[in-house]
C-alpha cells in the first residue's frame, strides 16, 4: 500500500520526530564517538590551553550535509530538523565528557573536538636538598 505524499508530510510533521532523531543520533554518536578522537594537538589562545582533534567537515557529519549559510535556498525543513536533532545531540554527548565542539578558523565547514588539558605538574614527594645533607651524615657516623 503506497502512502500518500501528503501522509508522511503530515507524519514528519509530528511533534516527536526531533526527539525520535534525537535519541538515534544520540547512540550513534554513543556507539561510534571515541575510536575517531585519536590525533589530539594542543591549542592555545587568550584563555589558555585545551585540546582539539578534527571530527570532519559538516558536510560529511551532518544528516542533511549541507552548510547553511544566511543566504541559503537548498535547506528543507526536514533538512533542519535532522540537523538541528544531531547537532543537539552532539553537544550533550560532548558535554558529558567536558568536550565541545568548535568550527574551523580557516574553514568554517570544519568540525573540531575540543576538550581541557589539564597540566599536572611532577613534584617530588621530598627535597633533595634534605636527602643529601641526611646522606652526608650518616656517612660521618
């Protein structure tokens, strides 16, 4: 039984579409999120250090794979229902690990992961200054 065109307009159309696409896109950003974050580079700029690694360009990360831009004529609404879905969804998975995401300097179609790099500073646990004299002294005994 074919459906009418009219039918699925009406069924996209259905308050929970976004929140059905948004659960999906949600575990597949899950299920696939880590294994690509794996050339990290250090970024500094006025507020510090963090890391960044590239995710891919919106046109090949996006559902609609399209870049919207003011003047743009080739989105849909479903367009901007699929991308508005996966881009939320997205920034909850990152959120989750303290990450963001970022568009490109260069080229604003650029995806990045960003995320804070914590320095740790290796102290030693006691003062070598202590040590030497403490070794010295036992010597003399």
């Amino acid at each position: 039984m074919a459906r009418n065109i009219l039918d699925i307009e009406d069924l996209w159309d259905r308050h929970d579409v976004w929140d059905r696409l948004y659960k999906r896109y949600k575990k597949e950003i899950h299920d696939s999120f880590y294994p690509h974050l794996i050339d990290w580079k250090v970024i500094e700029d006025e507020h510090g250090k963090y890391l960044q690694d590239f995710l891919g360009s919106v046109m090949s990360i996006m559902p609609s794979g399209k870049f919207y831009m003011p003047w743009t004529t080739n989105q849909t609404q479903r367009d901007v229902i699929k991308d508005s879905a996966f881009m939320s969804a997205l920034e909850d998975v990152l959120d989750e690990y303290d990450m963001w995401i970022e568009s490109g300097e260069g080229d604003p179609t650029d995806l990045f992961v960003c995320a804070r790099l914590i320095e740790q500073s290796i102290e030693p646990d006691f003062d070598f200054d202590e040590e030497e004299e403490n070794d010295g002294d036992s010597e003399n005994d």
